[in-house]
C-alpha cells in the first residue's frame, strides 16, 4: 500500500486559484479512476475534477468555500498495487466544465474534511423541572407585578417553583423558568424559536454577491422611473400569439422591449457600452448584446442573445426561450453567460410598481421591466382604463448624464406605446 496526492490540476484561462463549491467523496471512500472527487468554480464556470487512479481517500485538504491554488493537494488516496510503489503527486490529466447553474452551495457544516465535534464550552442543558406539587386549591405566591409577567409570557404559575420566601415566586424564578425550557407564548400553542443556521456563502451565491458588490461600491447610480401605456402592444401581442408560427413559443413583452432597446441605442450608442474604470475608456458598441437576468434553482445568471440589432422579434423570443431554458436548466456555455453589453432585468407578475436596478459592472445601463397593472389614465376627457406598466432604468451616472439617460427612457416609452413604430425603418 502507498499514499498518492492528488493535486488542482490548470483549468486554464491563466486562473490562478479556483473556489471549491463541492465534495463528491469523503474520507474512507473507495473511488475508481475517473469517478469525480470534486468541484471547482472559476470567475465564469464550474469545473469537475476527476481522480486519476484507484484508491481510498485518507484525506481532504480543503472546505466548501475555501479558495484553492492551482497545483495544491485536493486529497490524499490509498493506492494498491504497482500504484503504490512510491509516494509521488498525481494531477488529474482531464477536467470536466459544467455551467455555474449547475453549481450546489452546500453549507459549511456539509464539508467532508472535518469530524463534527462538539466545543468544550457547549454543555447540555437540564430538561425543565417537573411541576412544584402544591396542596390542591393553594395558590402560588407571588406579587402583582410578577402575575402579569407571567400572563404575558404564557407561563401557569402553578409550574414555577418560588425561591422567596415561603415559596414566594420572584422575577429571577420567571426569568429562570423562560431560559429553561419554551413556553407557549399567551396559551396559543406559540412558542419562541431561538434556532441560527449558519450558510456558507460559495459558490454561484459567493459570485453573485461579489458582483453586487463591486457595482454598487464602484458605480453611481442613477435610476429613472416612467409610466408606460402598454395597452396597444398587449393587443399587438395577443393577435399575433393568436397564429403562433410552428415550433415558435408565445410572444412576451420582452421580445419588443429588446427591438425597442435596439433602435433607441442605434440613436444613442453611448449607453450600449462597457466601462473600464481603471483605464477611463468607455467602450462603445456597435453590436447590441442583450443580458437578460435570469432566476435559476442555483441563483442570478445573465445568460447574452448576441446581436440583437440583426435579429427580428420572432427570433428574439426563440433566442430568449432557448437560452433561459439552458440557464435554468444549468446546461448554458460559458460563452452564452458572458459578451452583455446592456441588460435587461424583469421579476415578471411578481414585478413591484418600480425597481431600482444594480448595473450589471462594466455595463453602464440596465432596464428594469415592472408588473402590467390596469389603472386609470386621462385622455384628455374622462378616465379610461389601460394596461399600464412602470419602466425602471439605472444609468452610470459617471459617464452617462441624467438629460441623456431621460432621452433614452422616453424614447423607449415612445416606442412602447405606438408598437408599429418599432418595425417602421427610420
């Protein structure tokens, strides 16, 4: 028998070190070549790493969450054989991408590598005490202002053994008792809850809040708020869903939105672009690269339909379809989660009234789709109801101004309301 280590082999892509997000043995498993020991995320993608050889795991060197350096020992197997000659380092010869959709964040009480163990300090707590046995019809002592204590924590004096004198019950003895044990609050079968789960914030969760972060920290933002008529695009939309071309999904809003996007950027190209701060150069787009948020089992992913200044609205909305069914579904590329120069952001019927979106760090704009209410609107006579739904926009406001991104978002409305305009050639 031997000791071989198996170490984080180079996932390309000049990475220097790799977030482990999950185990897929423990110690004292038995694992064939090429069964996965675990799995490894990247700035974009997760990855699996495979075992080399045969043997039984004696140790893992790291937790879900910890960082790991390319070329460090992930575990340390048992090997039998010809295999174990000599101790030597074994690096996986492959490495299997997976989406970051697909990721699992366990907790960190989930990590194989550390024996639960209990801390010294952590010492089991007496059962409550049994019932004081008094003298039937005896009441308890106890002082007006202790009563209503105990009334208003549900507590029956008759259960709490009195410390003064002549069994008289005090404050510290209600005090005492609440610590003790629950107790069902006003007689209603409620209880407290004291319970603190801890989770670890790894993988896809980890990438997520560091991207918040970074936007909100570096970029100021400036959100504008406008008041759509969506009523005649409703009507636009339910007649050409009522003849669905074959094998072509329903139409959403979101399919004119994104042509609306397209021919407002086309008038103003400043706003479909990307920031680098630390270089101060503002990169200008002349593709419109759309990311659309997408909420998936393992979190916020942005998966990009790419030049959507050449699609039309039908293949808008097959593009979408297909890629948020790969996103939720943890099968999209890389290369289908990254390239957005522009984002567009919706919670759909669960939408608020308005939204103050985070700009997707280094774009320097972001569409927000609220929910369609019916709400009365003057038409210059009387009241009439209409389809009407709130726009919220967030600019960069270090390098897009308020008067241009006011420009935009009344452009984009302009567009909504008279939806033909939206096919007409300038």
């Amino acid at each position: 028998m031997g000791e071989r280590s198996v170490k984080l082999p180079d996932i390309g892509e000049g990475i220097a070190e790799a977030e482990l997000v999950e185990w897929h043995v423990k110690q004292g498993d038995l694992v064939r070549e090429d069964d996965l020991l675990a799995t490894v995320m990247t700035d974009k993608a997760s990855v699996e790493i495979p075992s080399p050889l045969a043997g039984e795991v004696v140790w893992i060197g790291a937790q879900i969450g910890d960082a790991v350096a390319i070329g460090s020992t992930l575990v340390k197997l048992k090997v039998a054989g010809d295999d174990a000659a000599e101790s030597k380092d074994e690096t996986p010869t492959k490495a299997v991408a997976a989406p970051p959709a697909a990721t699992k964040a366990e907790p960190a009480a989930a990590a194989p590598s550390l024996p639960a163990r209990i801390p010294a300090a952590i010492e089991a707590k007496p059962m409550a005490t049994a019932a004081v046995r008094r003298a039937p019809g005896e009441k308890p002592l106890a002082s007006p202002a202790v009563r209503l204590k105990a009334r208003e924590a549900g507590i029956d004096l008759r259960q709490v053994q009195g410390s003064g004198p002549a069994g008289r019950i005090t404050h510290e003895d209600i005090d005492a008792f609440l610590s003790r044990a629950p107790v069902p609050a006003h007689g209603r079968g409620l209880s407290p809850k004291t319970a603190v789960t801890d989770v670890k914030v790894v993988g896809l969760r980890r990438r997520i809040a560091e991207k918040m972060a970074l936007s909100k920290s570096r970029i100021p933002h400036i959100t504008i708020i406008e008041e759509v008529n969506v009523s005649p695009l409703e009507e636009l939309r339910a007649t050409l869903n009522k003849k669905p071309a074959p094998e072509q999904p329903k139409l959403t809003l979101l399919p004119f939105l994104m042509r609306a996007m397209a021919k407002a950027l086309a008038e103003q190209p400043a706003l479909n672009a990307l920031y680098d701060d630390e270089a101060g150069i503002v990169h200008q787009h002349a593709g419109i690269h759309i990311g659309i948020a997408t909420q998936t089992p393992s979190g916020l992913v942005v998966p990009v339909v790419k030049h959507v200044e050449a699609r039309d609205l039908r293949d808008c909305s097959i593009e979408l379809n297909r890629l948020a069914q790969r996103a939720r579904e943890g099968t999209a590329t890389r290369e289908e989660l990254t390239g957005s120069t522009i984002t567009i952001t919706s919670l759909g019927a669960l939408g608020g009234l308005a939204t103050t979106p985070v700009i997707n760090h280094p774009e320097v704009t972001i569409v927000g789709v609220n929910k369609i209410a019916v709400r009365p609107l003057w038409d210059g006579t009387q009241f009439v109801p209409c389809k009407m739904m709130n726009l919220s926009s967030s600019f960069d406001h270090r390098v897009i101004d308020g008067w241009d991104a006011a420009i935009f978002v009344q452009r984009l409305r302009e567009l909504l309301e008279n939806p033909a305009t939206i096919f007409v050639d300038p």
